[in-house]
C-alpha cells in the first residue's frame, strides 16, 4: 500500500468513526419504519434530509420514491466518469420476530433482507465522501443511488435505466448485501456471476368441474396441476444444459375448496431461477411449451405466465479486484473473502447490464453467534457492519 493510498484509508476511517453513533441510530429509524417497495417516502426524505444537511443536493427520481445525489466533480482527471454506489430502500411483507427493541413499528413488514443497512451503508459513504471532496482528496465523482423498489418485479432498477437519464456519466457501480454467513468485518467477492437469473411462474388450469366420483367426465384441474408440479422441473433438467443451474420451485398452490368436487380452476407460483444467462434467456419459453404438453392429455385448458424478473448479477473483474484492493486497505489485509455464487435474485443486475462494475456480500454474523437466514422475521444483523461497509465503499469511490 503507497503512502497516498494509505493515508486515504486512515482519513476513510476516522471520518467513519466519528459517524458510527449516528449511522447506527439512523439505521435503527428505518429498520423501524420499513416501508414496501414503492411506498418508501419516508425512507426518502430521511435520506435526503441528511444529505442536505451536509451540504449536498439529493434530487427526488420521478418514479414515486427514490433518490440520487452527486459528490465531487462531473470528470476525473483522465475522463472518468462517476462512481455509482447503489442502495435498496424496500422492506418485505413479512412480520418481524426479531424481538431487538427497535423492531418493525409496522405490522406485516419488515426489513428482513438488509436493505436498511445498505441504505445506511450508502448514506454514510456519501457523507465521508462529501467530506474528501472538501479536501480536495476526491479524484473522481460520485453518484449515489437510493433505488426503490428492489423486492419486486419488474423493480426500481429498471425504472430508473428506461425512465430517467441518471445512468448518463457514470462509468462504473458497485453495491454491497448483507450476507448473514459471512461474519463482521468480512466482504465477499467473486468474479462473474455472482446471483442467478429470477423470474415468477404462474400457471393457471381451468375446466368445467365436476363430482370426483365422474372424473371422466370432465377435467381434472387438481391432477392436472400435480403432474405440472412434479414433471415440469424434470422436463428442464433433461433440456437444459446442468451446469446452467435451472431450478423450478413452487411456492404457492391453490385449487378447490371441498374433497368431493374437481374445482374448475387452479393455480401453482414458483420461481424459476438459472445461472448462465444464456439458459435464462431460453428457460421461459420452454417451461411455456413443456406445461402445454404435460396437460394435453387432460382435457383443461392452461394458461402459463412468466415473468422475467432479473437476469444474473456479472461482477466485472477489472472493478472487483479494485473493490478487493479498497476492502483490503480500508477494513483489513483478511477482509476479503471468495463466495459462492446465489441462487438468489438482485435487480442490480440490470445497471451491471448498462455500466461496468461489481457487487459483494457484506457481513453481518456476530462471530460465533448464530447465521440467520434472509427473508425470514427474525433476521438479526451485527450492526458493526455498518462502518465496515462505509469504509469499503468510500475507499473504492475515492481511489
């Protein structure tokens, strides 16, 4: 580390410090009023109104909620554009279980996937950066991304790529998610693919009903739908390539009301999820043709929706190893850690589509303390992570 880059990452560190106390009390604020994808006005205003505060101009995005806010110069030095650091506003419609005494003050929702830390994440990496930009340390701008709507599909991310022009100067983006099997203190990074595709299946099968004792006489929309339950994920692992990683799972089922009547119609959900772009991209047409020819003995008719949802976040090399090198400078020469690949969705995915650049697990396990899960009520985080997040985000924005 050169003595420039190293003094960087001290001034990163004690700026970061000294806003530990309140980026933890400003996380625990949200973390109380969590707020659903596209509602997230609260979450908004609270984060414009601290950017403001520190001098900055946060501009309200034209899609309903949402932000973004320049730091430092529209070039760098050689040309560069702007660094974006994004965040998720969003909270799930799921009741929290915590039991932490600012648990969710909104019955049915929580913020049980993280995303109130990455926005207190981004929010104090802003903060720090406004602070090097008055140095005069800030080679490059800056601009941060409070993106709506991330848990939903289509999502905030696209919203703002096809109806704003925020994208415009920006040369590369980088993002952080919590990441409950990575303990405090450590960032996970990997080269490619980094989450899989996602997209909603929904398969709908309608008939005339009938008494279970003539099933012969009608179709049989209950047995119609368990044979799409059990023979359509086995239909794309033979037409699929394994090593794409497809994955059909069902979530949701609902047909009938009473066990002496075939129901006139059904309906299953589930996800499909694959890891090479190139299998997305065919995955949805074929579950389409598969389900028509597994229910055409039956005599039903069937309805197949599939909406696609995110493609597979690729982490650019050239931007990870320039985020490894920032996490290694500003939070520890043992900070960086190789992970997996997630099954999971990310909507960042579509900026990944239009800039360079790379997302990482950030951690939030206490160190021997129990690995909590995603999306589920009794999420915990180890709030250090925080200043973990801050530091790595502003040392890579500012090198």
């Amino acid at each position: 580390m050169t003595d420039v880059v190293a003094a960087l990452a001290a001034r990163v560190g004690e700026l970061t410090e000294a806003l530990d106390a309140e980026l933890i009390a400003f996380r625990r604020d949200v973390h109380a009023h969590p707020e659903l994808s596209r509602k997230e006005t609260r979450t908004t205003h609270a984060v414009a109104e601290r950017l403001r505060a520190a001098g900055l101009e946060p501009r309200l995005l034209p899609i309903g909620s949402g932000l973004v806010c320049d730091i430092g110069p529209d070039r760098g030095p050689d040309g560069e554009g702007r660094v974006g650091l994004r965040a998720d506003l969003d909270a799930l419609p799921l009741q929290e279980t915590s039991g932490v005494e600012f648990a969710s003050t909104e019955p049915g929702v929580a913020h049980a996937c993280g995303h109130d830390v990455h926005t207190t994440v981004v929010l104090g990496a802003g903060l720090v950066l406004a602070r090097l930009a008055e140095e005069g340390r800030l080679r490059r701008g800056v601009r941060l991304f409070f993106q709506p709507a991330e848990e939903v599909f289509p999502g905030g991310a696209e919203d703002i790529i096809n109806r704003t022009s925020e994208l415009d100067g920006v040369d590369r983006m980088t993002a952080l998610h919590c990441d409950p099997k990575f303990d405090v203190g450590h960032v996970g990074t990997r080269i490619g693919p980094i989450t899989s595709a996602s997209d909603s299946v929904s398969v709908t099968i309608a008939s005339p009903g009938g008494h279970t004792s003539r099933p012969h006489l009608t179709g049989d929309v209950v047995f119609a739908l368990g044979q799409v339950i059990t023979q359509t994920p086995a239909v794309l692992g033979r037409r699929l390539d394994p090593r794409s990683g497809v994955n059909l799972t069902w979530g949701a089922v609902q047909a009938g009301s009473t066990p002496n009547a075939i129901p006139s119609t059904g309906i299953v959900k589930g996800t499909l999820r694959c890891l090479d772009v190139r299998a997305w991209e065919k995955a949805g047409d074929l579950v389409r043709e598969a389900v028509e020819q597994i229910v055409a003995p039956y005599d039903v008719k069937v309805s197949v929706t599939v909406t696609h949802g995110v493609p597979p976040v690729e982490n650019q090399a050239a931007a990870t190893c320039d985020l490894e090198d920032a996490v290694r400078e500003a939070v520890g020469p043992d900070a960086v850690q190789l992970t997996e690949q997630s099954m999971g969705g990310e909507d960042f995915a579509w900026f990944l589509r239009k800039v360079p650049g790379t997302m990482a697990r950030l951690g939030v396990r206490t160190p021997g303390g129990r690995t909590y899960d995603l999306h589920q009520g009794d999420l915990v985080v180890d709030e250090r992570a925080i200043g973990v997040g801050v530091r790595a985000l502003a040392q890579f924005a500012a090198s």
